[in-house]
C-alpha cells in the first residue's frame, strides 16, 4: 500500500518576524478550538446530553448539557474530520479530553473511527460504572484517568492531552495530564483495532445520569520527530496447545519493540472452545522480554480440557420443597447459563408465583461445580383449579422471541408465536372455563394474540395503544371435547407470553330454614348471577358486626349468606377486588374454639328472633364456614347491623319469617298497617308513599 511517509512532504513557512532564516511547517489536515465555532458533535436522541460550547477562563471547549438528559443515555458523535485523513495516509491527532463513566449503567465509552466509519481505531472504555479505570482498544490494557468515576459535572474532571499515531499498521498512544505534563500512559505501541486507516467519525457513548465529557484543541497532523518513539518494531507470537501439545487454537501474532516486556492478558488466557470441546488455561510462559530474533519471542498457553457439569434449575416453596424443574442441562465448567424461571408454575392445581428480579425473568449462573442446583422461591397465589398453564414459547411449533425486552421481561424470558398456521396447545373435555393470558407487543400498532377452538377464539388479547404487555381474560364454555390452538398470524412483534386456563367447578352452599349460613372457601366467588341468594361481607367494630352486600369476593374470603331454604350453587371466578372484611375460615378442616391464643372465636346464630354472632366456648367450627376471631377481654354477643341502616334492621332481615312479605320498621318490629315511610318488606328496604 502507497503511504506518505515519515517528513517526505512538508511545506514551506513564512519568514519568522524579525529573523532572516526560514522554517518547515507540518501540514495540518485538521484542526478545531471551538473558541469561534458552534458544536459540530449531535445527539443521536433528540433531548439527551445535548452539545453545547462552555467556557473555561479565556477557553472555549465543547461538552453537553447534563440538564437534557432525561435520566438516559444516548450516542453524541462527531463527524467533522471525516475525509480529512484518506485511507492512504499516516497522521498524528491531538485532542484535550474529560472523561467521566455513567453512575448507572456500563459501558461509557469514547471512540474513534477510520476513514471508513467501519471499524474503530481508538477507543476508551469504561471498566464499570462510576469507574476511573478505562479499557484501551478493547484490550486488558487500561489507564486510570482522575476524578472521572464521580458523578460531579464535568468542569470537576481533570483535562488530560491524548497523542493517537497511526502509521502503516502500527499505532501509537500517549496521554498526558495537561495542568503539568505528567505522563499517565505511555506505550510505544498499542493494539491496531483497524488495517483499513485514514480518520472519521468520533463518538462518545453514554448512559443514564452523568454524561461527563469534554473535548477541545482537536489538531489532526502529519507526523513529525518524536511522535514515532525511536524502537524498532518486532513480532511476538501466542500459541494455544493443549497438554499432549496438539494446536487448540489460532496463533495470535501482535506487533510490539525489542525490549519491551509483554504479558498474556485475561482476555488472551480465557477459555477456549475447539472441536465442541472447551478447554481452560492450566500453564505456560505468560511473561516475556522481547528481542530482535522473532522465533525466540513466543508465549506458549497450555490448556487442559474442561469437565461437562450437570445442573438444575427448580420452582421451590418456602419451605424447599421442589413444585417443578424449570430447567436442566449440562454445559462445560465454567460457563454461564442463562437461568430463566416462569411467572407462576402449578402445582397440584394451584398456581405459584415468583415476580422478576430487576424487571427480568432470569439471572446468569456460573456452573462451577457439577449438579450444579438453582433454587427459585416462589410463593402460593389464590388462584386455584388450574388445569392448564403453559409459556408461549412452551407450546410445541412455536416462534420465539428472546431478544430486547422479551428477553429482559417476559415471563420465562421469551414469548411465543405462531407465523404461518394455528398451532394445537390443549385439549379439554367439555366444561365452562376461565382463561387468562398475556400477551408480548413490543412496538406500536394494534395487534392480537388469540386463543381459538377451531370456530371461535376463546381469548383475545388485542394491542391497541403502545405497550410491552397486554392482559386479557375470558369465561367460555365447551359442549364436547375439543381442542385449543394458538392462532396464526403472530410474529415477533406479537406474541403469547403465557396463558393459565381454570375449571369452573361451581361451589355449592346450603341454608337452613333459618334462612342464612356462613361460608368460607379457598376459591373467588360470583353472587351476582344467583338467584334468591345475597352475600354480605362482615367487619366489626364497637362490639357491632356491619354488614355489606357484595356481588363476588377474592378466594379466602368469608361472607355471610341469606335466601330460603335450599342449596345455591355458586359460581367461581379467578380472582376479585372486594375488600375481605373480618370474616376468616378453614376450607378444609374443622377450627377448635381454643385455637388462637387470647382469641375468642364468634359464629352466627339466630338469639331468639335476632341473629347475632355469639362466642364459641366449646367443640369447633365445621370446615368451610366463616367465623370471627376477636382479642376480647370479655365474651359477649354482637350485634348485626347492615350497612347505612338502624341497627334494628338486622332482626327483620335474619328472620326467617321476613320471606313471607311480612313488612317490619327500622327498629325490627312488625307492623300490620304501615304508613308513609321506609320499611323492610320481604327481607328487602321498601318506601311506602
């Protein structure tokens, strides 16, 4: 390749003033102050860390606003010395820089591009967060620039002179504070990141709160003594061999100087992969002085081969008990896996839960050990009867998407899809069922997931305004058996994150002649469709139980019921918003009336033509009815009211003899010949005019 080289083209100066000799000047191919100039770097998000000219004592410098951020990152990217500098051609840059890492997220970083704008020549790397040490190239190669990992503004950091020399295939880095000279990092030669060469674009990557970065006094040149260090160039190579001394890996040659002292880098020595077998560094002469015969300059790695560990990833509840494996597998020591874990698992037909860590459905494992267990914890929900429960990305055929925030926040960390044609999920016997699910739309649009049998789809969860996530649920019912399929038509942009289908096997309940029960079950309930039969909700307070009429409850929830005579079957739903009130239970077993310490136990009772909850000082309370447990010093009968009525209400309507249309007053009593006014008729409020 044709290159200009080293001071074969200078150009003629103007006389010095005052003196009768002449001088050679350097060509500059570029060159930018910003004391007269407007910010030439732009924001690639409109509104984040906007570019700006400040002011420094008489000097101008190019930064950004940290008052435009918006709690977020963006790329600020320079494009001035494109084209200044061919592909053909050697040149030193100079430029003063303030560097300052995010206090969020990793990796901050600055950058600069050859002629091509393809391949980076020059970049600076954030190590972490709020970090002052910054990765060089890429490489395990850093220097440590002061007061850049605090999140201060940017007229706090300290100015350093950064000297890039790119000639031939060889690069050249040196970075000075600029306030005394003092030399930070000096190599003769670094890591060439681009064969292609020539200069373009500069960028500075930043993420969310502190932007931190300044530039100013951008010389590009041609180069001139003492920008090249006097040394002579010379090769070293890294080989990779495993411990019968077989090739594992390419050689890796890099350009350095006699007499410099190199050093295998982590990054040189990590694992490597060849013929599907992983092997780990055990040994070898990682440190070397190089001299100006080439064969003698080489590092030799020797590696062993790596074990095959096994691991499992496990649903557990609190008390260890594994509900499910989520996962299993087997992978080479050392390497990490991707643990994701779904939302809920069923267990025995009831669902539990584990929200996401991070706003993520995973974490990242080292497997470093072989059967190598993972334990979730998750935490037993109210949603019971499960017969279905399955990911998107579960159902056999499907597309799936675990990418971006699919990946990220996705229940199992991916969702779902069928492109081309419906895909069977389930098949149920005939029944009526709850279905819920949710559905992954990443981008704007309206979109929809549906769930069909065949005819008519039995869920839809339709997009249509921007969201990551939408819910929908629905109540349908089959008359034979049949089969469920995920519809067509989804794609990446639209698809299923998971779905849990219930049996709706109703609750049934029996009231005696007195014309009222208790009822307490692990299931939400649906009053509102029964007929002849209301539920009350109860709280107590000042020695009263009060009342509230209530058309559905959440599961564990006990309530008061009034109607004849007869048993009511009551539907059951997946879940409710109704208060719970004071009313407490056991589904399944009886309830001692000692069973709580310094507690007294009250069931409802009819008191002579009163119902009222009275202290239970003996036996137990059969499973599935609703008692009240109250810390009281002494025992006593309390009275029922309803509410935003007299307390003589609650006589009239727990007898039993108010379905006759006898008409009672607000104080309870019957009355033969009612007036004007507000009355209890057949257990109901009525006005007589």
């Amino acid at each position: 390749m044709k290159r200009k080289q080293l001071l074969t083209k200078v150009l003629l100066a103007v006389a010095l003033l005052g003196v009768g000799t002449s001088a050679w000047a350097q060509e500059i191919y570029y060159s930018q102050d910003y004391e007269s100039a407007s910010a030439d770097w732009t924001t690639a998000t409109s509104g984040r860390f906007t570019p700006v000219i400040l002011e420094e004592g008489d000097n101008h410098y190019l930064s950004v606003n940290q008052d435009t951020r918006n709690n977020n990152g963006t790329t600020i990217s320079c494009t001035s010395l494109q084209g200044k500098v061919d592909a053909e051609t050697d040149f030193t840059m100079l430029f003063d820089l303030k560097l300052g890492s995010s206090n969020n997220q990793t990796p901050t970083a600055f950058e600069i591009y050859d002629a091509s704008n393809s391949s980076v020549m020059l970049s600076l790397t954030a190590t972490d967060k709020s970090a002052k040490t910054w990765k060089i190239n890429g490489s395990s190669t850093t220097v440590e620039l002061e007061g850049s990992g605090t999140t201060q503004t940017i007229t706090n950091h300290t100015w350093y002179t950064v000297k890039y020399t790119r000639t031939g295939s060889l690069t050249y880095l040196t970075v000075t504070k600029k306030s005394d000279g003092t030399v930070v990092f000096e190599r003769a030669i670094i890591d060439t990141k681009s064969e292609n060469g020539g200069l373009g674009k500069m960028q500075f990557i930043t993420r969310r709160y502190y932007a931190n970065f300044a530039i100013d006094n951008i010389v590009v040149r041609e180069i001139v003594d003492g920008d090249v260090p006097a040394v002579t160039p010379v090769n070293y190579t890294i080989k990779y061999r495993d411990e019968s001394d077989n090739k594992i890996a390419d050689d890796v040659v890099t350009t350095s100087y006699v007499g410099a002292e190199v050093t295998a880098s982590a990054d040189q020595m990590a694992a490597v992969t060849y013929n599907e077998q992983k092997y780990i560094y055990k040994s070898g002469n990682t440190d070397l002085t190089l001299v100006a015969d080439e064969s003698s300059n080489v590092i030799t790695l020797v590696y062993r081969t790596a074990a095959t560990y096994s691991y499992t990833i496990n649903a557990v509840d609190g008390s260890a008990n594994v509900l499910k494996v989520i996962n299993s597998g087997s992978v080479f020591e050392g390497d990490v896996v991707q643990a994701s874990y779904p939302l809920y698992v069923n267990y025995n037909g009831t669902l539990y839960t584990k929200g996401a860590t991070s706003s993520s459905f995973f974490t990242n494992v080292t497997i470093d050990s072989d059967a190598k267990t993972v334990n979730y914890e998750y935490a037993a929900t109210d949603i019971k009867d499960v017969t279905f429960l399955t990911e998107g990305e579960d159902i056999t055929g499907t597309g799936v998407v675990n990418t971006g925030n699919a990946q990220a926040r996705s229940s199992n960390a991916a969702a779902g899809y069928a492109s081309e044609s419906a895909i069977e999920m389930v098949t149920l016997p005939a029944g009526t069922y709850y279905i819920y699910g949710v559905g992954y739309f990443p981008k704007n649009g309206t979109r929809t997931v549906a769930i069909t049998d065949g005819t008519n789809n039995v869920l839809d969860i339709t997009q249509t305004a921007a969201t990551n996530w939408l819910a929908a649920n629905n109540t349908f019912t089959l008359t034979a058996e049949t089969t469920l399929y995920l519809a067509s038509g989804g794609s990446s942009d639209n698809a299923l994150d998971f779905v849990y289908i219930i049996k709706r096997t109703p609750v049934s309940a029996t009231i005696s002649d007195a014309g009222w029960a208790t009822l307490y079950t692990p299931y939400a309930l649906d009053f509102s469709g029964v007929a002849g039969l209301t539920a009350y909700t109860a709280v107590v307070a000042d020695n009263k139980v009060t009342l509230t009429e209530v058309t559905d409850v959440p599961a564990n929830t006990g309530v008061v019921l009034k109607g004849a005579a007869k048993t009511y079957t009551i539907p059951v739903i997946a879940s409710s918003e109704t208060a719970k009130g004071d009313l407490i239970g056991n589904a399944s077993a009886a309830t001692a009336y000692n069973a709580y310490a310094d507690n007294t136990l009250y069931m409802l009772k009819k008191v002579g033509e009163k119902a009222q909850f009275v202290p239970v000082t003996a036996g137990s309370i059969a499973a599935g009815k609703a008692y009240l447990k109250i810390a009281a010093a002494t025992a006593r009968n309390l009275d029922v009211t309803f509410a935003d009525e007299a307390t003589g209400i609650s006589a009239a309507l727990m007898n039993k003899e108010t379905m006759n249309n006898e008409v009672y007053n607000l104080k309870g009593q019957r009355v033969a010949a009612p007036m004007k006014g507000l009355y209890i008729v057949n257990g109901k409020k009525m006005v007589i005019k």
